[in-house]
C-alpha cells in the first residue's frame, strides 16, 4: 500500500493540538518534531477528503489561542518507509512513578519495581509520547488495584490496556474500532505475556463490555461526551472513568458533564494543552 506523509509545519506550542486533530480525522502514525507533526493517510480513493477535512480542522488552530500551520508538505511513501522512517523519534520513556514504555527494538534493563510496557505501535496510535497517552497512564497507576476488571475503549496500540494488566487487573476488555488497532494491540498483548488477562476486540465504543471497575477511553471529547450514558452503564457503582483527549479550552464542558449524576468525586490533570478527567460512578 502507498502512503501519504505529511508534513504540517507548525510552532510547537501548537504541535500537540495539531497531532489530536490529525488522529480525529483519521490519520495514522503521529510524529511530532521540533518545527512540524509528521503523520500519513493511505492512499485510497478517500485520501483527498480526509485532506480537505483535515486542513479544515487546522485553519480553526487560531480561533483556540494558538498560532497557524505555516505550511504543509506531502510526499508519497511505500508501507514499509513510513512504518519504518518515525522509529528513530520514539525511545525508552519513564512515566509516573515506575511506569517505563520501552519500544520493542531499543534494549532496556528494567530496574527493581519498574513496570515496564514493550511496545511496537505500528501504525496504531499510543507510544506514551503524547500528554494524552500520558496523562492516562499515570491515572492508571494511581487507581487500578489488584482483581480489578478494566475497559479501555480505543485502546490503539494497547498500552493502556496492557498496563492495566500489568498493574495488577484480573481482566482488561479492550476494543478499537480500526482493525489495524485491533491488529496492532494483539501483536503487543502477547509481546508482553499477558494475553491470559487482555482481550482484544473491534468494536464501536463500549459495544459488548462487561462490567468493570474501571473503565479508560483516550479518544476525543466529542465522543466522550456522546458516550457517558454508555459509560455508566459499563461501569459498577464506585468505579473510576479516565477519560482523555480533551483539549483544555474543552474542560469546562467536560467537567459539566462529570457534575451530574451519576459522578462524583471528579478530578482533573492537565499538561500542555490537554487534559484528562478521573471520576467515580455514584
């Protein structure tokens, strides 16, 4: 399959919000440098729409406070060079307390108490570099307690799932929508042996989640928002929704939403322009 790389030559105080909205409109593999987010789309008969939708999202980048793409550069690329070409930006990353994301072709000697996720994202999105991802993961942390049974809806590459699991969770239902996701999130189950506790399944939001205690999306505000009811009902009374992907000047709504019954005890993070929502279900 040919690729379409494309380059958006942005200031970073923008990069980040320019890297969600190149995931809303469904584009794969986000890189993010010093002066641009590289990211590509497949090369189909829908390549142009998602391009005019996705410049579209970005001429709004000023409306948010933030400064305007400069430009925007493509070039072609065959699978294997984009899968390949965004590897030498995604090393060894220490998050929270013990929490290390080692990508699966970097060494790594996990030190007493660390726990440690091997991943290979492909092109599935999550490698922990995003503050999104970030803010997940550390929620993660804190709250999964041991027999604990997890949802992480959109889970991408896994790693939310796949920590959950190895924080100490006795089942993890995880599901994406994308098939690549799906793909990719197998590949890294069993690559960190926990295949026994996480599933993998394609799915549309919550569709067919059991019961749990705790339940994690790192998707996009609108969908949160569309999905709370969904939420709800998954989630057993006292159980913790992380919820993640919102743009900061979208907190208000978010914690609006989290105000009515049935949550309680909501608490927010934010790091750069996104934060992340921890509430428990009444």
């Amino acid at each position: 399959m040919k690729w379409c790389e494309v380059h958006i030559i942005v200031a970073a105080e923008a990069q980040e919000a320019v890297a969600e909205l190149c995931r809303q409109v469904g584009a794969q593999g986000v890189q993010l440098e010093a002066d641009r987010v590289i990211t590509a789309f497949p090369v189909t008969e829908w390549l142009q729409k998602h391009l005019q939708r996705l410049r579209g999202e970005l001429s709004r980048l000023p409306e948010w406070g933030l400064p305007p793409v400069q430009r925007i550069e493509q070039r072609e690329r065959d699978e294997s060079e984009w899968a390949e070409s965004w590897k030498r930006f995604f090393h060894v990353l220490h998050l929270g307390k013990r929490l290390v994301v080692q990508p699966s072709w970097e060494e790594y000697e996990a030190q007493e108490g660390e726990v440690v996720i091997a991943l290979d994202p492909g092109m599935a999105f999550g490698t922990g570099q995003h503050a999104t991802t970030q803010l997940c993961l550390e929620f993660l942390e804190e709250l999964v307690l041991p027999g604990m049974q997890v949802v992480d809806v959109g889970t991408g590459s896994g790693i939310l799932a796949i920590a959950a699991a190895k924080l100490g969770a006795s089942s993890v239902w995880a599901a994406d929508s994308d098939p690549v996701a799906v793909l990719t999130a197998e590949r890294n189950v069993i690559r960190n042996g926990v295949q026994r506790v996480v599933s993998v399944q394609r799915a549309e939001g919550c569709e067919g989640a059991p019961p749990c205690d705790l339940l994690v999306a790192n998707i996009s505000t609108e969908v949160i928002l569309q999905l709370l009811p969904d939420f709800s009902r998954c989630l057993r009374r006292g159980g913790w929704l992380v919820v993640s992907g919102i743009l900061t000047e979208r907190r208000e709504g978010v914690r609006v939403a989290l105000s009515r019954t049935p949550w309680y005890q909501a608490q927010v993070r934010e790091r750069g322009e996104w934060c992340a929502f921890a509430a428990r279900r009444g």
